[in-house]
C-alpha cells in the first residue's frame, strides 16, 4: 500500500517541493490549506503537481479541524511546516504568528499523542530560533535567543517536539533549517526581490534597486535540496534534531555580485552604510541603493549551520552551489518574465 503523508503549509515554496518529492516517490500526499476557496497553486502548477494532491481544509490553530482530519486519514508520515514565515513582519502580527507557527505544533503532537497515532513527525524548525546567539557556527545543541515573534514561536514548536518525543515517545524530529532559496520564493523575501530586480534592470524594465543591510550575512541554501533532508529524517529508525545547512555565509552583497556576474552586469560599489549604492560601470548611473526602510530593526546574528550531524546520521549533503543556487534562480525568472 502507498505510504500516506500530510503537509500542513503546503503551498509555500517547502511544501511545494516536499510534495514533489513525496510524489515520486509514490505516496499518496494530502496538504492541508487553511481556506480551500483561496489556494494558490502557482507553485504546485509550476511542478505540474496539482492534479495529484488531494487537498483538504486545515487550520492548524484549530484542535477540531485538525482532529477531523487525522480521524479520516491514517498518516504514515506528518510533515509541519505551517507558519507566518516572514520574520521581520512577525512583529506586526506576533499573536497570530504564536497561534500558527508555535501552538499548531502543539496540537498537532496533542493529537498524535492521544489517538495514538504511530505517524512519524516533522517540525521545520527555523535557524531563528538561535537569534541574538555569540557563537559563530551553531549545531543542535547550541543555546537559543530568538529576537522576533517568529523565532519565539519557533522556539516553542522546537521545544515542545523534543519534550513529546521524550515524554510519550512519539516519532518527532526536528530539522533546524537554515535560509533556503529556490525560484518558488515569495517575492517579500529580500533573495528573489535582487533576483527579479536585477533581472528587470538587465531588460530594462526596472532602473533602481532598493535594500537593506546588504552586509548581512546568511548560510544559504537551496530549498530543494532541504526538502530531501525533511523526508530522511523520517526514515530513520529513531528520531533527532538535525540542522539543515550549507555550512558557508555570504553577504547579501555577495549574493548581488554573483547575480550581477552571471546577468554580465558590471557594477562597482560606492560609499558606505546608509550611503553605499551600486553604480553601473558602463553608464555610471546608481542600480542599487540603500535604504532606510528596508532596514530590519531586530536582525538574526550572522550565523553559520554545523550540518555534521546531519551528514552523518542522514547521509545527506547540499547537492547544489551557491552559484548554482543563483543561476536556477535567475533562469527562472527570465523565463518567467519573458512568459
């Protein structure tokens, strides 16, 4: 028989790839939405995918919602990834990101723990849950000190998986993910924003380029490669706690120097802090500039995963470059945009 397996937050850009590889690998995959009429499924639609999920209605701040469906299907394998994933605008919704992104988790252990279901359990944990931490690089027993609503929420569902698995002995990993990039990112996320804008810029469609602390420093990695770690964790004979990573920082002004050397635009960097900007060396006119507003005013420290674990225990490495990384991104979008 198929092995049956729920995604909650099965439309992001995870999910949407996770789901991918649940596919072909021949399980039967149900995602949970949490308004069936407002779906989006551009992501699914890009993977040629949506015609072989079965979606259902699931809200996972909502105990009767979530035990209606666990009652109708018998999961071999839940992956959690809901969440109001966008960290800096957690503070805008700080309850709300708490009631989704922390408690969900919660209730679904609840569940699992009192139908005595023998479903195994992922929680996508976040590297946010380690915040404002000195360490440079961080494994899975590092300390945590989120600095936003979204890592506290993390934090919490992070915890509450580790003390369920060893209070009442459920299946329930953990896999602590470090930022992962693919051409199914939202736009609000500050990778795909350079990506789509310095492509626009190259076919002139688009003339300035607005940023944050482009000397913020982030391990990046690619979300479909994170998503084959997520189901590796479940195939183990036991559960853990894994940190999901590339091992490598970049600048986000390294990433904008990779994207501009494979769209061939040549920029040279001027001033600094609030006042450095990218100048176009062929026509010295500013392509990117520094702003204000983009401006995080609690930023995660500039950490870097320890995935040694993780290799070990799952066998599993990143199988794509940071340069490669770039380039499925930017080629996406190109396409995208001349579509």
């Amino acid at each position: 028989m198929k092995k049956i397996a729920l995604i909650t937050g099965g439309m992001g850009q995870d999910g949407s790839y996770l789901a991918e590889l649940l596919l072909n690998k021949k399980y039967k995959v149900v995602v949970g939405c949490r308004e069936l009429s407002k779906i989006k499924k551009w992501r699914h639609k890009i993977l040629n995918i949506h015609n072989k999920i079965i979606y259902e209605k699931l809200d996972v701040s909502n105990v009767k919602n979530i035990k209606k469906i666990f009652k109708k299907y018998k999961f071999n394998e839940v992956y959690n990834l809901a969440a109001l994933s966008f960290a800096a605008g957690s503070f805008k919704v700080p309850v709300e990101t708490s009631k989704v992104t922390g408690l969900g988790c919660m209730y679904i252990l609840e569940i699992l723990k009192d139908l005595n279901h023998k479903s195994k359990f992922f929680q996508a944990s976040s590297s946010e849950i380690f915040g404002n931490n000195k360490s440079k690089v961080c494994n899975e027993n590092t300390y945590l000190d989120p600095v936003n609503p979204y890592g506290l929420a993390k934090q919490f569902a992070h915890v509450a998986t580790k003390n369920y698995r060893k209070k009442y002995n459920i299946f329930a990993s953990n896999g602590i993910l470090f930022n992962h990039e693919s051409p199914l990112r939202d736009e609000k996320f500050v990778t795909r924003k350079i990506v789509k804008g310095l492509v626009e810029i190259k076919m002139k469609k688009k003339k300035k380029l607005l940023l944050g602390n482009i000397n913020s420093k982030r391990d990046w990695g690619y979300a479909k490669d994170y998503t084959r770690a997520m189901w590796l964790s479940l195939q183990k004979k036991d559960p853990g706690d894994y940190i999901i990573s590339s091992n490598k920082l970049h600048t986000i002004k390294d990433f904008i120097n990779q994207c501009c050397k494979y769209l061939d635009i040549k920029i040279k960097w001027s001033g600094k802090g609030l006042k450095e900007k990218a100048i176009d060396v062929k026509n010295n006119l500013i392509l990117i500039k520094v702003h204000q507003k983009f401006m995080r005013s609690s930023d995660a420290f500039d950490l870097r995963g320890d995935n040694n674990k993780t290799k070990k225990k799952l066998k599993w490495k990143p199988s794509t470059s940071f340069s490669n990384l770039i380039k499925i991104m930017i080629d996406y979008e190109i396409k995208n945009i001349k579509k």
